[in-house]
C-alpha cells in the first residue's frame, strides 16, 4: 500500500506538472493534495512497516513529537485543499463564464485565476504549519515518564495526553475548539458547495448536460466521502470510548487506504488524466526512439 501510494502521487504530480493541458485549478489543488498525501503517508507507514518487520516497537520522544507535527501538518492541509477543490467545483459548475477565458488577457478577471489559487495554497499551507507548530510545542512541554506504552500505531495527539501526568484539560478544549474551526466549519463549506452545485445542475435543461456537469465532480466527491467517512466515523467512536482496536483500524484507512486510492479515483475515470497519460506515453516513447536509434 506504501509503495503504491508513492507511486500514485508521483505520477499525479508529475503528469500536471510537465502537461500544459493539466494547468487548471482543479488539477492545480490535485498536485497540491498529491503532496501532501505522499508527506502523510511517509510520516506515520514506514515507522509501522519497520516495527512490523523488527518487532522494535520504540520511538525517541523527539521522533514522536517529530510524527505528531507532520500528521497534524497534513491533516489540516488535506481538509483545506478538498474545501478550495469544493469551491473551484462550485465556480466551474455555478459560474462557468467566470472560470475559463477565451484568451490570456481575460484570465486576470477570472474567479479561480492563478493568483488566487496561489493565494489560498499559501494560506492554507501557512495555516497548517501555525497549527502544527502550536500542537508541537503544548506537547513537548507535558510531563512524561521516561517510558510509556502508547496503545498506538503512531503518536496521536489524544494518545499522548492518556499517558502523561499533566493536566492536559485546557488542551483538549483547545483541540475542540480547533476541531470547530478547521475541521467542521470546512466541511460545512463543502456541503454547501454541493447544494449550490446540485442546484445548479438540476436547472439543466437537458439529461446530457446535466450529466456532464456532475462528471465533473464526481472524482471530488468520491475524494470526500473517501476522507471524510473514515474521519468521521474515527472522531466519534474516540468521543464515544468504543474500542480501541475499531479506532485503530478506522486510523489506518484515512491514514494509508485513502492517500492510495485517491490518484486512482482521478485517472480511472478522469478523461483528461487518461489523455495526459496517453500524450506523456507518446512523446517518452519518441525521446527513446531519439535516443536509441
């Protein structure tokens, strides 16, 4: 599953990358969450991968703060770039004429124009380095024991507060505030653009429109529901104090299944990434023929 996400996302970033046809917005956001994907998985899999090949389950306190920050990092960077790939979707279906331009000068007047895009990915991923930096720091400053075992593949933020011996009351009010403004208050706006968008669409006179429209966003959708439902469902059954073993496994699927899925819901179905394909295929095939013949 590691070696796959890898090589997903590598591909994913390098097809918009060297293909000019892939320099949208929505592709923009997509090399942006293919980045991120490969940092989440990258912090927490190879660290299980080799407890699971050594049986050395041990991890420096450094490292565990370390891990903490980057998966903080990432999470709040995977939730903003679907909240900006939501509101690019409601622009490009909502507002049509205001998200492509017949030449390059119109281009400045265009809702999604590249200074916006670039605006909102710098804020988003400054946003997420402030926070990571603030969990960071409240941690490294708890009292621990010099050993613990964290009942844990990797160094969960509520994991550690079970084990120190500070209190640690004030910072999970923190962490429901933060779960208000960086997790809920998002996704909120990604359902909201989806009402508007389905709005949109069922004021489509004809079927073919209609499914033309929503083809576009399919691959955001299941993108969302691939996140969000396991994150959900982990939130509440740690808010719950059901099992353990069922919050574990719930962590394991947004943490490894969904960053591998995610390059395959946009290339199965997503003509354009296909022809991208197709088009970078043809043009390696005739650098080697240049350079072998």
């Amino acid at each position: 599953m590691y070696l796959l996400t890898i090589f997903g996302n590598l591909i994913i970033i390098t097809l918009i990358s060297l293909m000019s046809m892939l320099h949208t917005p929505m592709y923009f956001f997509l090399c942006n969450l293919s980045v991120v994907d490969l940092t989440y998985v990258s912090t927490t899999l190879p660290k299980l991968l080799s407890i699971t090949i050594t049986q050395d389950n041990r991890i420096f306190f450094q490292d565990c703060i370390t891990q903490l920050y980057f998966f903080t990092f990432c999470a709040i960077c995977d939730i903003f770039v679907l909240t900006s790939m939501a509101y690019d979707r409601y622009v490009a279906v909502c507002k049509p004429l205001q998200y492509t331009a017949i030449c390059k000068p119109l281009q400045y007047y265009l809702i999604m124009n590249r200074r916006v895009c670039a605006t909102l990915t710098i804020s988003i991923w400054f946003i997420a380095i402030i926070n990571s930096v603030k969990y960071g720091i409240i941690t490294s400053v708890l009292t621990f024991c010099s050993s613990q075992n964290l009942d844990h593949f990797y160094c969960d933020i509520k994991t550690l507060y079970t084990v120190t011996i500070s209190d640690t009351s004030s910072r999970e009010i923190l962490i429901i505030v933060d779960d208000i403004f960086l997790a809920f208050i998002p996704f909120s706006l990604v359902l909201i653009s989806y009402m508007y968008i389905i709005s949109s669409i069922m004021k489509i006179s004809s079927s073919a429109g209609r499914v033309k429209a929503f083809s576009s966003c399919t691959s955001h959708i299941t993108t969302v529901i691939l996140f969000y439902g396991p994150a959900i469902v982990h939130y509440a059954n740690s808010e719950a104090g059901l099992s353990k073993e069922g919050d574990k496994w719930m962590s394991l699927i947004y943490m490894a299944l969904v960053p591998m899925l995610n390059p395959l819901v946009y290339t199965l179905r997503n003509k354009e990434v296909l022809g991208a394909i197709k088009k970078l295929r043809t043009v390696a095939r005739k650098l080697i023929y240049n350079i072998f013949i």
